[in-house]
C-alpha cells in the first residue's frame, strides 16, 4: 500500500490554487485541489473578472454618450442596470466553465475534492463534506487557501446592511450614491465604473492617498481622472457611526482619532 494518496494537496481553488495544482499534475505529480466553494476564487467571482467586465461595460457606454460632441447621436441611450449586472454574471460563468470547473481540472489531471480541510498531522487531512469526513495522506501540501471581506466593527453598520466585493455583483438596482471604504484596486475600479453608469460616488479610505502599492505618479494621474470624472475622496478619515432614516443612510464620517 503506498504511503500516500497524494503527492501534493492543493488548498483553496483560487487562482493561486488552480495554477499551483495544474503545474504539480503536469509534472507528474498525483494532485488532488481542495476547495469548500466553487473553483475560481477571488478573481473569478468578486474581483479581477467581474470588476473588469463592469468597467469595460462603463467605458462602452460613456463612449457612445461623447459621441454627441463629434455630431453622433445615438438617441437617447439608457442603462438598464438590471441586464447590466446579469452580463457581468453571465461572463463570471462562462469564464468558470471555460477553464475553472472540476471537469476542466480534472482533464489536467487534477482530483478535486469538494469540502472543508484541516490538518490532522504534518501529512494527513481531514476533509469535512456532505456525507462525512475523509481522511488523505500526503507527501507535499500547499495552501491558498485565499481571503474574504472584513466585516469592520462600525456602530450601526452591521444592523443597517452593507455590500462587499461578495455581494455588489449580485444587486440590480443601480446605488443613487455609492460609498466606498477603502482605496485600493478594487475599490478605485467600482467608484470608477459606478460613476460612468450614473451614480454618485464617494471613496473613504484612512490611507493618505488612493493606491497606496503602486507607482505614486500613476496613483496620481488615476486619482485625477476619477475626479473629473466625478468621484469624491474622502482620504485620511474612516466612518464612525452608520444611520438609516427614510431608506437613506447618514454616515459620520472623519479622522480616525475624531471619536476619541
């Protein structure tokens, strides 16, 4: 009986994950990937693929509305957010089936295990799934086992409801006012593309400037774009107090230190 199941276990089906246990199968390696969720992570179904499907549906509709300025008129041109939302999800699924889904993975040789893992000693796992647990010996694991939002702990905001990277994707009523915490890619791409779609757009963020990891004359010459385009920053600050009256929010908003 071999010693192992596997010569390498793969945790989390992420990118990270998807691309470590491709390349172990090809090399030869008995791989299995375990993931709790749908394959794809991160990328696949909250940032990099819809993010980018939302602002690439955005730049293409305020292209044709400046096309008036050239004497092109295209009629009155209205978003239907609703099928809006529906073609960013609809691109999600079909980039999973493309090169995400078990059968994808499992052509390149990959077992994929759906379920919960915890280590159970330096080379065996327990797998918690529907039906019971099971257990696999392995010679090598990798973890990718990846991220989620953080809830912050902001009087009123939990009892009042918030979106995340996990949820926005899923609504279908365009936001009259969309405020954003935190400056970083993600954010900065939806103040973008939500303010292209019509919306007004507020980002409040505690880092002095918005992207902070990156090229500080390139952060700057996005900062300025987005602020002609209409987005508002509110930098240096956080919220303090979240409200709801009428259906409308009221935020405190200001320093971190404003509270004390």
């Amino acid at each position: 009986m071999a010693q192992y199941d596997y010569d390498v276990i793969v945790i989390g089906g992420g990118a990270a994950g998807l691309t470590a246990s491709g390349v172990c199968a090809a090399f030869g390696a008995r791989t299995a990937l375990v993931e709790r969720r749908r394959l794809g992570g991160d990328c696949t179904w909250y940032g990099c693929v819809p993010s980018k499907t939302l602002l690439h549906i955005a730049k293409e509709y305020t292209a044709l509305t400046n096309l008036k300025k050239y004497g092109v008129d295209r009629g009155n041109l209205e978003i239907d957010f609703a099928k809006v939302m529906e073609a960013v999800r609809q691109t999600r699924e079909r980039i999973y089936r493309d090169a995400d889904a078990p059968e994808v993975m499992q052509k390149k040789g990959v077992e994929v295990i759906s379920g919960t893992a915890r280590f159970k000693d330096a080379h065996s796992l327990e797998i918690e799934k529907e039906g019971g647990v099971r257990t696999l010996r392995f010679r090598s694991a990798i973890i990718t086992a990846g991220g989620s939002p953080m809830a912050l702990n902001i009087p009123g905001l939990h009892e009042n409801g918030f979106l995340t990277n996990e949820s926005l994707f899923e609504i279908n009523e365009r936001p009259e006012h969309l405020v954003i915490m935190g400056s970083g890619p993600i954010g900065v791409e939806m103040a973008q593309a939500f303010t292209m779609l019509g919306s007004r757009v507020t980002v409040i963020a505690l880092d002095p400037d918005i992207l902070i990891r990156d090229e500080r004359r390139c952060a700057a010459v996005v900062r300025k774009r987005l602020e002609e385009q209409g987005v508002r920053f509110i930098l240096e600050s956080t919220i303090h107090n979240v409200a709801k009256r009428n259906g409308r929010y009221d935020l405190a908003v200001g320093p971190p230190d404003a509270a004390k």
